[in-house]
C-alpha cells in the first residue's frame, strides 16, 4: 500500500503545471533572436486569452496564428513551428465556408512608435488536457507574419513571410 502511495505522489507531481493554473508564455523573438517581448495565455470563459505588449515591429496590419509545433528555428524562417493549430481539419480563415483553424486569429495592429498592444481571445484550444491542447506532444507556438491575413485563403492567408515567433510553454507553477 506504501508504494502505491509513493507512486501515486508521483504521479501527482510529474503532472504539468498547466493542469494546475491554466497559464502558459510565449518569448516573442524576431529573426536574429532578439526578445520583442513576453505574450500571456491564460484560460478565460473557456478560451485561452492572449495578452502582452511587443516592441520593435513597424507600423502595419500583421497575421498572427497559432502553430502546432512548438519550435522557432529562426534558420529555417520559423517553418519549423508548422502549419496552423488545426485539430479539427478545417480550412482557414474565419471568411471561409470551410474554415477557420482553431489557430486562426485576428490580425495584429502595430503602432507607428513600435508599441503593439496584444488582447486576443482564441477559441478552439485550451491550455489544458485534450485533443485541442496547446501542449501536445510536440508543444505548440505564435507566429507573426509580415503582412495582414486576409481571413479566407486557405492555407495561411495571405500573409506572408514569417517574422516573429514564439514557443508556448506553461508557467511556472505559483
């Protein structure tokens, strides 16, 4: 019985923390690795919620979506991050008859001083246990691209090279 406990304790400890507190971050880096800032996801209402602030972008509509590969390897151009999170095999765009990604989500405004403030719902994914979990097996990531998504070409509207990216990881537990 002692060593059921034991490994029950076990268990119990080696689970991730994003069963616990639902919150994960994401170091936004642009091709040469430089920090433009930290994105929060917390879960909320359901959905996982999105916020942060980042530097360093110029002025302009930008796509932003979640990946399904947690891996930014700026040497090949943030392809290593994957298509979009699609667990539910549809098309993208929220414009299209067959979409969207669970991954899709609206599109980033950045500022002319740089600033871009970052308050995003995503619906279709969660942070924690499941088929739609942002923690897979091979994690998940945000990417950036340098122009607007256009909401309905499947598959990543439109927009264009990829940027900025960032590997989801859960937060530490409090």
């Amino acid at each position: 019985m002692k060593r059921l406990a034991i490994c029950l304790a076990a268990i119990a400890f080696s689970a991730p923390a994003i069963a616990q507190d639902s919150a994960a971050t994401a170091n936004m880096m642009d091709m040469e690795g430089t920090s433009l800032g930290v994105l929060e996801l917390t879960t909320m209402d359901g959905h996982v919620h999105i916020t942060g602030e980042l530097t360093g972008l110029t002025a302009s509509e930008r796509g932003i979506h979640i990946h399904e590969t947690g891996d930014c390897d700026a040497a090949t151009k943030f392809e290593s991050a994957g298509g979009h999170f699609n667990p539910t095999d549809h098309q993208h765009g929220t414009e299209n008859p067959e979409g969207p990604h669970a991954g899709d989500i609206p599109n980033l405004v950045t500022t002319a001083d740089g600033g871009t403030p970052v308050d995003i719902t995503a619906e279709g994914m969660t942070l924690g246990e499941g088929e739609n979990s942002l923690f897979d097996a091979d994690g998940s990531s945000i990417v950036i691209h340098a122009d607007a998504d256009d909401y309905r070409t499947d598959p990543a509207g439109n927009s264009g090279e990829r940027i900025v990216c960032g590997v989801i990881e859960a937060a530490p537990a409090q």
